[in-house]
C-alpha cells in the first residue's frame, strides 16, 4: 500500500511581503536621494569651476594688455589720438581704456627707407577709418592712406628701412567696463573701431580698477599712472537654494596688481 505524504508548501506571508516592499522602498529612497544629492553636487562644482575658468581667463586678457599699454613707441606724439582717446590709459573707477600696439602681420618683402608702400600678411585688417594706425617693429608709427590687397599706402614715405617678416602692429584703443547681455551683467571688451563691446566674461558683478604712480600713491591722473589694481567679482550662473549666501549665488573675487611697462620708470 503507498503511503502519500502531504508536504508543507513554504511561501511568504501577506505580512512579510508587505514587510520586504516597505524596506525596499527605504531602500530606493536612500538611494535616490544620495544619487540626486550627488547630481545637485556635480552640478554646483560644475558651475563654480565654469565662474573660476571665466573670471580667470577675463583676468589674464586684461593683465597682458593694461602691461603692455603705450607699447609702440610714440603713438600720441605721431597720431594725437586713437579714435578719439588722448591718454595711454584713461583711467575710471569701473573702467579703463589703453592704448597699445598689438601685432596683426608681417611684412611679405623688404622694404626701403623712403617708399609709403607696404607689402602686408593680413593688411585687410588696416581697412576702415578707425583702422588707420599702423606700427611698424614696435617703434616706428604711420598713418593708413589705402589698402588695396596686400598692399598698405602710408601717408608719409618710411623713416627707415626694414626686412621681410618684420612684424607690423595695429595701434588700438581697448576699453573694459561691464554691460548687460541676455539679461546679465557681462564684462566687456571694446577695441573702438565700431563694432562694439564684445562679452568676454558672463556673470561679472563688479569690476573695480584702481591706478598708483611710482611712490605707490593713488593717482587720477593719466601721465602719472606705474600700476593698476583689478579686482573682478564674479557669481555661479544659477543660485543654488541650499546655498546659505544672501541670494544662492556662489562668488569669487579676483585681484591683480599690474605694473605698466611701457609708462616710464
């Protein structure tokens, strides 16, 4: 005679599954607030390595050129004026225009002492009206009659001689201030040839420039000016709420000091 054996089926009861999902729910839960915890904290570094990058860079562009401001030999001495700005640096508190020779070719020939014509790589940059001043080796300055092609006519034949690949510069009055873009408060640069401001750094808050003379002094007058103090403030793009600043913003505040070479001792 066979003899059936009733097995006890095992299998989770209404309780333990109820159990099992509620600490799995826990368990997702926790995950998903340390995953968006996580994002929320890329994002913000993302954003404040964006604003560090874009304030250092505006940074570096402004000290290169208030150093080199008055480079080309005896620009106001030869032209007067670049589009109007008298000063190798017309000084503000919020703003700052210089005047410097920034190199744009070379010469494609040898060139004699006595001509008032050039053979010039990139000599289309010379067009216009407010393009005119034209520096050659970084010392010697001349006044833009024409352009045709590669060839640049000067208004006065050349001092002196100078060879082939002999670098030729455009004299241009660079001005920094702070404008609105979008909706933001950019900082701006402006080469005064008519094509306006163009952004260099979003999100700027405040651009301070300060000027001393030799003995350290702070001076307002142009001739006078040895160095310039920069500071650049600058905010993350987006406020973070859980931010405790005044408005969610992240900033970062920059500071240089800027001896100008080319102003005298």
């Amino acid at each position: 005679m066979g003899w059936t054996f009733l097995k006890k089926k095992k299998g989770l009861t209404l309780i333990e599954l109820l159990i099992a999902m509620v600490l799995g729910s826990i368990l997702i839960a926790a995950l998903y607030r340390t995953l968006m915890s996580q994002q929320k904290t890329y994002a913000v570094q993302d954003q404040v390595a964006d604003m560090q990058q874009n304030v250092r860079i505006a940074m570096g562009q402004m000290t290169r050129e208030i150093r080199m401001a008055g480079y080309g030999g005896d620009i106001l001495s030869v032209f007067g004026n670049i589009n109007g700005f008298t000063n190798i640096i017309t000084p503000a508190s919020n703003a700052i225009t210089i005047l410097l020779a920034d190199e744009v070719g070379v010469l494609k020939q040898n060139t004699a002492k006595g001509t008032n014509q050039l053979k010039v790589t990139n000599a289309t940059i010379f067009n216009g009206d407010k393009k005119k001043y034209l520096c050659l080796n970084g010392l010697n300055n001349y006044l833009v009659q024409s352009v045709t092609g590669d060839t640049i006519t000067l208004t006065s034949p050349l001092a002196e001689g100078h060879p082939i690949n002999r670098p030729v510069y455009l004299v241009k009055a660079i001005s920094y201030y702070l404008g609105l873009s979008g909706g933001k408060t950019v900082l701006r640069r402006n080469e005064n040839t008519g094509g306006g401001g163009q952004p260099l750094a979003e999100n700027v808050e405040s651009l301070e420039f300060t000027y001393f003379d030799t003995n350290g002094n702070v001076t307002a007058s142009p001739p006078d000016i040895r160095m310039v103090k920069v500071t650049v403030t600058a905010r993350t793009n987006m406020s973070d709420p859980g931010y405790k600043g005044e408005d969610g913003h992240r900033r970062r505040t920059l500071s240089s000091n800027i001896k100008v070479r080319n102003m005298g001792l």
